[in-house]
C-alpha cells in the first residue's frame, strides 16, 4: 500500500486522536508518516494545522488521512471545509450520535486533562508513579502492604516497563521484585513477599529471548549466557509454580497485553480506568 502522510489533531494533547487513529490504521498494510498537533483550540491555530496539512498534499500528491479529536465546532468547520486531506472527525462521529441518544448536550470540554491537576485522580496517579519508582527493581522493602500489585520474575523479564505502564495509566502501586540466585538456592521467594502471596503475579521470558536482551547490556557475560538464562528461568517458573503464583511469559507481548492480563487476574479496586 503506498505511503501517506497521517496527522492527529486536537484540542488538547493529542493523546486520544493518535490512539483512536492508530488502532484504526493498523487494520491495513500502510507506511504512514505519523504527525501529532496538538493544542489546535482556535480558528488561527485551526488555519496554521491545515497549512501545513494542505501542504503535505501538494507535495506527495496524496491526501493526507487527518483524525480530529475537536470539540469546538467552529474549529472543525474549518478544517471540514479548507482541510485537503480525508478528515476522520472522530468525536462528531460518536459525540454527537450519542447526544441524540441521550437527549442530551456533552460537556463540550477540550482535552483530557483540563483541570485534571486538581482532581483526587490526578493526584493519586502521581502518587502511585512515585510507589512505583521508589520500589522498582526489589529496592525498597518499605510499604509493601500498599502495593496494588507485586511483579516477580528473573531480571529483565520486562518487569519494571510493566510496573511504570500500569501506574502511569491506571494509578495502581506497583513494586517488583527480580528473582535472583541466592533466591533458587534457597528454593523460596523472598522473605519480604512471603506474607504478600494474593498480591504476587509472576513474569517470565523464552530464554533465547532474555540471553539476546541481557547481551545487548552485558555482551559475552555470563549473566547473559544461554545456559544462565535457561537455568533462571526453569528455577523462576519452578519457585512460582510452587508457590501458587500466577504467571505469564513476556516473549511475544506487548506491554498492553501484558497488562490488561494482570488487571483481569489481580482486579485492584482503586478504579483502574477512571483516567
């Protein structure tokens, strides 16, 4: 499929436009140049948006694909009539279907985030960036009962993206903890998580995968050796299966993925999803 350029605009951060967007053109085989505007709250701004858009098709001869995130119609009136490019107005495309349906007007409010840094939410999601940060990588044995979640796992099974992902989109603390040698000779978890076992979910990695990770930071180590990773990674899956943790291989997923299984299986109850 030839390239096109694609453009996500709006009225705030962008972050819903590129979302929506990108979910929707990963259903076709596209080279796509992405560009995010964001901040597009007025005519003038609305005019400068469409300048550079408009110009993007004189030069590749291709309409450039535009997803709009717009409340205020008067901007994306402006970008319906002068925008050269397939505009995608995802919020007339729902919003205002919805507003018949319910017989009533939405809030009409620009971005996700205004006025967000007062809100509760907010700031319990700082809060639990900061749990997280401070307990990453088993270096902190402070407030584990807090946890909303306690990953475990041999190092670099993707524990520590995991922990950040989930307490930056949903607010949930999160402490993890790498399982490591004198862990196996010992044949038990930590002693700090022993009390913790609801709270444990478990990560694990194809080995071949976690030998090609540890050398690309410690080339030619045995760290990073094949034969350590399958013996870390047998010892881990054996310690978590004999301690009723649950767990998943990391190998072939996403961060996403990865996720929405914890949240399935730990089910917190802080309101995950209200960001």
């Amino acid at each position: 499929m030839s390239n096109r350029t694609v453009y996500f605009v709006s009225d705030g951060t962008g972050i819903t436009a590129e979302a929506f967007g990108n979910a929707i053109l990963a259903q076709f085989d596209l080279h796509a140049r992405k560009v995010r505007l964001p901040f597009v709250d007025t005519v003038d701004k609305a005019h400068q948006a469409i300048r550079q858009i408009n110009h993007s098709y004189e030069l590749e001869k291709k309409k450039p694909i535009v997803f709009t995130t717009l409340v205020n119609p008067e901007v994306q009136g402006v970008f319906s009539e002068h925008c050269k490019g397939l505009v995608m107005d995802m919020f007339g495309s729902f919003v205002r279907p919805l507003e018949v349906e319910l017989g009533a007007k939405s809030h009409h409010r620009v971005g996700r985030f205004t006025d967000i840094s007062k809100s509760k939410e907010y700031s319990d999601r700082m809060e639990a960036i900061n749990y997280t940060l401070a307990h990453d990588d088993g270096q902190s044995n402070t407030d584990l009962a807090s946890a909303d979640v306690i990953l475990i796992g041999v190092s670099r099974s993707g524990k520590t993206p995991t922990s950040l992902y989930l307490a930056m989109q949903y607010g949930l603390k999160v402490a993890n903890y790498p399982l490591i040698p004198d862990d196996f000779e010992r044949q038990q978890l930590p002693p700090a998580l022993l009390p913790l076992k609801k709270k444990l979910f478990g990560l694990t990695i194809n080995p071949e995968r976690l030998s090609e990770i540890r050398n690309e930071r410690r080339p030619g180590s045995r760290y990073a050796s094949l034969e350590n990773c399958r013996m870390e990674v047998s010892e881990a899956e054996s310690m978590m299966r004999r301690a009723g943790v649950q767990w998943l291989s990391t190998t072939t997923k996403s961060i996403e993925e990865i996720s929405t299984t914890i949240l399935q299986v730990i089910k917190p109850t802080n309101g995950v999803g209200r960001l």
